[in-house]
C-alpha cells in the first residue's frame, strides 16, 4: 500500500509539472487603469512576467469594477490605428508582456464609476488557460494617466 502511494503521488508530481506555467510563476507590475469620464472604457495597464520554465497563456480578465474585461491590442494599419479583442495573450519563459496604451491592454466596458476612481485600487483576476488564475490590483489614474 505504501509503494502504490508513493507511485501514485510521483505520478501526480509529474502530471503537475508537464502542463503550462502556474500561478505562482507569474508576476505582475505597475498595474493601473486609466480611469475617462461619462463612463467610457478604461484601459488597464500593467507588465505579465513568467519567471517560470513554462509558457503561461492569458485567456481572459475579471474585476467588479467592470461590466465586462477584455483582453485588447491596439494596432495601427494603413496610417489607422484600431483596437481588437485577444483570445489569449501567450508569455514565454524568463519573458514578460508589456500592457502599455497603443498595445496590448485590458478594456474594462461599462466601468463602476464608485470604483473606478482616481486614487482607488481594483481588484482584477487574471485567468490562464491551464485553469489558473491569479488576483491583484490595479491603482486608478486619472486619463492624464495621473
């Protein structure tokens, strides 16, 4: 019986280790919202590093400060430039993603305006494809970005 728990839990081990980055890998920095007027979108900001040895893959966004959360890039065509909603936004090991105005970002559509004040802190949970997810906050500027 000890032998069968000992395979089983070097099983588990295994299995553990094989599939994407965890949670625990993933670090987030200078994370903000850039909070507009008349409840327009605000656009959420930060730096996604995997400190891991595996890919982490982004899949989607949470916050109560949003009606909804979206994964954006912003890219420029043909002198035009244009936003359009992700699916997944893949960080690769020892690598980081910059969410920065004019590129990658979260939308927040339909913002609380109790919450999304300057000067306040959201929580966010970032959602990952292997099920993981991870919860922190974002400080609220103003649209200077103040």
């Amino acid at each position: 019986m000890h032998l069968l728990r000992s395979i089983s839990a070097a099983l588990l081990i295994t299995l553990a280790g094989s599939g994407a980055a965890h949670a625990a890998d993933v670090v987030i920095t200078n994370a903000w919202f850039r909070a507009l007027p008349a409840g327009l979108p605000a656009g959420g900001y930060f730096v996604l590093g995997n400190t891991g040895t595996r890919a982490a893959t982004l899949s989607s966004a949470s916050s109560p400060a949003c009606a909804q959360l979206m994964l954006h890039r912003s890219i420029e065509t043909g002198g035009m430039s244009r936003m359009m909603m992700v699916r997944t936004i893949r960080i690769l090991p020892h690598h980081h993603v910059v969410f920065r105005p004019g590129g990658d970002h979260l939308m927040c559509m339909h913002p609380d305006p109790l919450k999304m004040k300057p000067g306040s802190r959201v929580a966010v949970t970032l959602d990952f494809t292997d099920g993981t997810k991870t919860a922190t906050s974002f400080i609220v500027r103003n649209a200077l970005g103040q």
